[in-house]
C-alpha cells in the first residue's frame, strides 16, 4: 500500500494520474496547503522541502529492504515508481535517458517558471511589471521548447506515452487559466488534448477537486501560509 500525501494542483496531479495509470493501491492523506499542513513535523519527515506531493511505500521495491520507503518530489516519485511496476518508462537505455532529461526539465524549468508566473499574475498585490513580465516570458520559452519537440512526435519520447508526458502535462493543463492560450503551439495543444482524454489522467485530475477552490487559495489566511516562507 501506498500513502499518497496530496492536495489537487498541478505538482499534486502528476503523482495522482501516474498512480492511476500504473493501477497501484494508494490511500490519499490530504496535505492542506493553505492550511499550513505541509509544515507538520510528520510530514516534513517525509518532504523536507514542505511541499507535497511525496509517498510512502509501505511495500518497497526489491533491493529497498522492509522498512517503509519515503519519497519526495514529482521526478524522484515518478522514477521510482516506474521502476518498480516497469512500466512507463522505456526499457531502451538512450529512450530512459531521454525520459529522464524530459522529467528533470519540467521540474527545473516547466514547473517554477510555471509557478512564478502564477504568482505574480494571480497573488502578487500591488504592481510588479518586471517580474511578472520575466515569467511569462520564461513560461512562454518554455511551451516553445515543448512545441519544438511535439511537432515532429505525438508524446516527448520514443513515440509512446511515458511518465515525462505526464509530469509536464499538468503544468500545460492549465495554461490558459494562467493566461497563456496556446494558440501560438499547436503541436502542445494536440498534445494536451491527447493526454486529456485518457481515462486515468481523467480520474488523476479528478481526485480531490472538491477540496480546493481558487477562492480558498486566495484567501488571507492562505496567502499568508503560502508566500511568507523564510528559511527560520
Ligand atoms: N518540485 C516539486 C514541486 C512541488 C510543489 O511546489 N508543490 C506545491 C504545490 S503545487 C506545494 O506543496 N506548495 C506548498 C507551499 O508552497 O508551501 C515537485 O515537482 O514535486
């Protein structure tokens, strides 16, 4: 069994549609973060860097020993969990190769470029024109880098749906609610709208929409839990 710490937003949705299509027993454990729950000593255990998502494998992969396995960060999950199942991921070592360049971009590039932007569009108060100007134009080069490489390929690599599709999906999911229509990529948009109409990235996007809404994000209390961190 899985312990699948989680709250539905596009980091959380990568790990909740790759458990989907892997088929794997999980139980969610709600990590509230506006809510402040991601700084619960419990959890921080698990993610010392206080974001969800993270596991626990209560069963661990071969070579892992017994004891129950915690992991964290989206890339290090996925690859994990590829490789116990052996699925999703290519067997050809220059294709996982590749898989492995595609998840490392999305968590050093797609995804804080992506989350910046979100920022200073959506919370930031007052006026920031530079920087909002600066990570839109960082998501921007980051949908190009993804054009270029879906315009010639229906997935990111080897021609088949693999785990780097669905880490960077989310983060494409919700573009133009961000405020970047993907009308100036074409390829991404094809793309988006292949992965959508799988059915586990239908139920990964699905689970715990109840839970959140855009309202609750932006409230007092939860601006003030999300961007006032500092390291002591
Ligand atoms: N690089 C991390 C990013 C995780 C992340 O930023 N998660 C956000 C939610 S989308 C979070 O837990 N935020 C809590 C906070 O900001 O305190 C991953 O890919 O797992």
């Amino acid at each position: 069994m899985i312990d699948f710490y989680y709250w539905p937003t596009p980091n959380g949705w990568k790990i909740s549609i790759l458990l989907e299509e892997l088929g794997l027993d999980y139980r969610v454990k709600p990590v509230d973060i506006n809510a402040g729950d991601q700084f619960d000593a419990e959890f921080l255990e698990i993610s010392p860097n206080n974001r969800m998502p993270a596991i626990v494998d209560h069963a661990p992969a071969s070579g892992f020993g017994d004891n129950a396995l915690p992991i964290f960060e989206s890339a290090a999950i996925a690859r994990y969990l590829c490789a116990k199942t052996g699925q999703l991921m290519p067997a050809d070592p220059r294709l996982a190769k590749e898989v492995d360049e595609w998840l490392f971009w999305q968590v050093g590039n797609l995804g804080p470029m992506g989350g910046q932007m979100s920022h200073f569009v959506n919370y930031a108060d007052g006026d920031h024109a530079y920087a909002e100007r600066r990570y839109r134009d960082e998501y921007h080069r980051c949908l190009g880098v993804l054009e270029r490489r879906l315009k010639a390929r229906d997935y990111l690599v080897g021609g088949r749906y693999s785990v780097a599709d669905i880490i960077n999906w989310p983060w494409v999911l919700i573009a133009k609610a961000m405020g970047q229509p993907l009308d100036e990529f074409p390829a991404v948009a094809a793309w988006r709208g292949r992965v959508k109409s799988r059915e586990p990235v239908q139920r990964g996007v699905a689970l715990g929409k109840a839970w959140a809404t855009g309202g609750q994000t932006k409230s007092e209390a939860a601006r003030a839990t999300l961007f006032n961190q500092r390291g002591t």
